[in-house]
C-alpha cells in the first residue's frame, strides 16, 4: 500500500470512528459503522507506527457502551465485525495470509452466531433458522 493510500485511508478511519459517537439516527449510525468496516477490510498487517493511533481511537470509539450495548441488533453485529478486522489487523505473527484470515475470521463469527454476510447486499443479515 502506497503511502498516500495509506494516509487517506488512515484519515478515513479517524473520520468515521468520530461520526459513531455521540449517537444520531440508526441510519447514520449504521452508515458510519458501515463505512468504518469498509474501510478496516482494506486495512492489511503489519501496518506503520502512525496507523496504530487510528485503530486504538477505532478501537475505543467502538467499545463505547452505547455502541457494545445498543437496542438494535444490526448495530451490535457491525461493532463486532469492526472489531474483528481490528483484532485480525493487530494480531501477533498472523497465522494465515491476510485474505484467508480475512476470509475464515468473518465466516466464522457470523456462522456460529446466526448471522450471515450477504455479499449481493453488501451488508450483514440475521439468517432464518
């Protein structure tokens, strides 16, 4: 990843981590939750020194109460897909390639709860068991 790449994207994170707290409408929180996983989906390992104070403001902004402990579903299941990209991007020595990890990481966390990724949609959905 170039380093003007990297800087956009870094600006990018900052600025929709900053649009999640304090709360507005369910629509723009989902938007901004959104667009936060969009971005840390294009976020690789290992990344440089000045990326980390995006992802720990990511990482704070996300394990808000008001976000953890929302009312609606949706929300919740965005936060912990955001903090799963977080958790691949800073994890030790990964195991797997960034796209296999990327790949089994998600599947996983949203196959065991009942919950899918649908990719026509672009989004995450509540599978009908």
């Amino acid at each position: 990843m170039t380093s003007l790449v990297q800087k956009i994207l870094e600006e990018e994170l900052m600025e929709a981590a900053n649009a999640l707290l304090p709360l507005h409408t369910l629509e723009q929180l989902r938007f901004s939750l959104d667009k936060l996983d969009k971005c840390l989906a294009w976020v690789g390992q290992p990344q440089v020194k000045s990326f980390q104070a995006a992802l720990d403001h990511a990482g704070k902004v996300l394990t808000a109460k008001e976000l953890l402990n929302h009312a609606d579903v949706d929300v919740r299941v965005s936060v912990a897909s955001c903090i799963n990209h977080i958790l691949r991007i800073t994890a030790p020595d990964a195991p797997f390639d960034d796209e296999r990890l990327k790949r089994k990481s998600s599947r996983f966390c949203f196959h065991k709860h009942g919950f899918d990724y649908d990719h026509d949609l672009g989004r995450i959905r509540w599978r009908i068991c």
